[in-house]
C-alpha cells in the first residue's frame, strides 16, 4: 500500500504526497553510491585514528560539562548536542548520550569521546528541540531518560515527527513545518529549512522532515542549523527572521565530499554561510564524537582553521571548543 504524506500542501516546494524533499535542485545519491563509498572506506581503512592517538584527543577537546552558572548560555556537548540556556530556560538539543548512534547496541557508529555529562546531571529542561530523526540526533534510550527525569518537558520536532513522541507518551510535542514559528514561555522557537534528508528505517526515508532551529529571547537570537549540506539560500532564510548573535554551524562528516557533499557542510562551506549571515559568536558542531565521515576525528580544528585563514578571516569568533565548554551569551538590542 503507498504511503501518502498526511501533512502534504501542494503550494509548498518542499513538500511532495510521498514524503519531503530539499529545495531548488540538490544533488542525491545515486544508486550504488552508498556500496562504493563503504567499499572504498574499508580498502582506505578509514578514517584513521588521531594522530596523537584517542586518548590524547580526549585530553585536548573534552571536558565534563559545569551547569552550575547562573547566566544565560550556550553548552556544546558533543556532535550536535547541546544545552542552550535563554531567558533562564534550558533548551535540550539533539541531546544523544548513548555509547553508539544506531538503532541496536552492538552495530553502528561508536563514540570516540566520552558523554560529558548525563540526563541524571542535567539541570531542569524546559524543551527538548530535535532536528531530524537520524540515530545522531535522535536518541530513543536519552529520550526515554528524559521522559522519566524531566516529565515536564514539551519537545518542538520538525513536521512528521511528533507521533514517534505520542507512541512513547510524550504528549507535549510542538511540530513545524519549515518557516513555522511557536511562541512558548516568552521565547519563539521557527523551524528554518536545511539540506538533508530523514530515514529511520528502510520504509520511511523523508516520510519526515529535516531543518534547523532559530530560538529567539528577549536578548538573543540563537541558530542552530542542524545537519544541512550547502545552498546559496540557507542564510537568505535566517537572515528573514534576523540576524543571529549566536550560531552552530556543522564542520565534520564530509569527506568523501563526492559523497557527503549533498549533505553535510563542509569547513570552508559553514565559514562561508557564517560570513553571509555577518560573522555571528560561531560554535563549530557535529564533529569530536562520531566517526560518520572518511576524516579523522581530530582534522575538523584544523580545517576550519585553515578555511578562516583561505577567506582572511580571524578565528576568534569561530573556532572549534572542547566537547562539554560553556559559550556566554552574546546578547544583542532585539
């Protein structure tokens, strides 16, 4: 029986009676791309450790993270988790704190570096805020967790998503479509497009949809771009609901670029949206846990170093942080 996407408009690009697609004319793979880049992966015998090796990496870039401040805030926690603080509310990000990012214990990508913290160690959450329902971004064991420890959570999730929150008794669940927004407790949540794609199974690829999360305070405009490869309108759509004090942009999993391009940015790429949308605090994200791409764990620093000096730019407002580092708010006039 064909499936019919129950959320389908017709006066929306993204949108098709089958499921969701990307915007303009995004490259997709080809049949047998996915065989040849495993095949060429495991010849290569990539990605390769560290050079100094995993433990010195862990010495360099982790850290257990510290709530204990009282101010506003932004924590990355590794890969794309991350705990944002506005208005004194803590906002859960595609928080992922399991030992693998799969959907069975004993397969699948594996971490590299230690949770630097636990759903038992979190302050209060106030909403948890998912961007794609990818095994590195949504977690059913975290999930689970958080359900029994923070019960008073209402969770925002991108169109299509909320009834995987319904099945699990999560009832307070906000879903959006791209450029939707959702006031809530004096913040607004808009669910802002992004190039990627969903799948959770072999039966539902794009049956749901995939974006990136704009949350504004009273004082801050935070961008959270989630998993999205390149198109030249991805800053035009944050730069609509105004310009971001501070962002996450992706730096890891793209290499090979041939095959990882359609999806994930690259350093270069996140250094040239970061300069569309005027050179916000920057907090290079989704890389330091996860072997997902060809390149090592610990090539991500340098690369982004690299590009910012390629364009002229001083890294200061951009540069990778340690998994578990504390980022005070950069507040603006809004």
């Amino acid at each position: 029986m064909t499936w019919i996407n129950p959320w389908f408009n017709d006066r929306k690009a993204h949108h098709r009676i089958d499921g969701f697609v990307n915007l303009g004319s995004a490259a997709s793979h080809r049949p047998g791309d996915l065989d040849k880049w495993r095949a060429e992966r495991k010849r290569a015998k990539l990605p390769h450790p560290p050079v100094s090796g995993y433990d010195a990496f862990i010495h360099t870039w982790w850290q257990r993270a510290d709530f204990s401040t009282e101010k506003d805030g932004i924590w990355w926690l590794g890969h794309a988790s991350m705990l944002a603080r506005l208005n004194g509310i803590n906002i859960l990000i595609d928080p992922v704190f399991s030992q693998r990012a799969s959907p069975v214990s004993f397969a699948g990508p594996v971490r590299k570096t230690p949770p630097c913290t636990s759903v038992s160690e979190l302050p209060p959450i106030g909403a948890v805020v998912i961007s794609h329902n990818h095994y590195d971004h949504l977690d059913s064991t975290t999930i689970r967790q958080l359900k029994r420890t923070h019960p008073q959570a209402c969770y925002f999730v991108p169109l299509g998503l909320g009834n995987w929150f319904l099945r699990r008794g999560i009832q307070q669940v906000v879903e959006l479509d791209w450029m939707q927004s959702y006031t809530w407790q004096g913040l607004v949540l808009t669910a802002v497009p992004a190039q990627h794609w969903s799948m959770r199974t072999p039966w539902n690829r794009n049956r749901s949809l995939w974006c990136g999360w704009v949350i504004e305070s009273d004082h801050c405009r935070f961008w959270f771009s989630g998993d999205t490869g390149y198109f030249p309108q991805l800053s035009d759509f944050v730069l609509r609901i105004g310009q971001p004090d501070m962002v996450a942009l992706p730096v890891g999993a793209y290499a090979p670029e041939w095959f990882m391009h359609p999806h994930h940015m690259s350093p270069e790429e996140s250094v040239s949206v970061w300069q569309q949308i005027g050179e916000p605090y920057a907090i290079p994200v989704h890389w330091g846990v996860f072997e997902l791409g060809d390149e090592s764990i610990d090539e991500p620093p340098d690369k982004l170093l690299q590009a910012l000096k390629n364009k002229g730019e001083d890294s200061k407002y951009f540069q990778c942080c340690r998994i578990g580092q504390y980022h005070e708010l950069i507040k603006n006039n809004i």
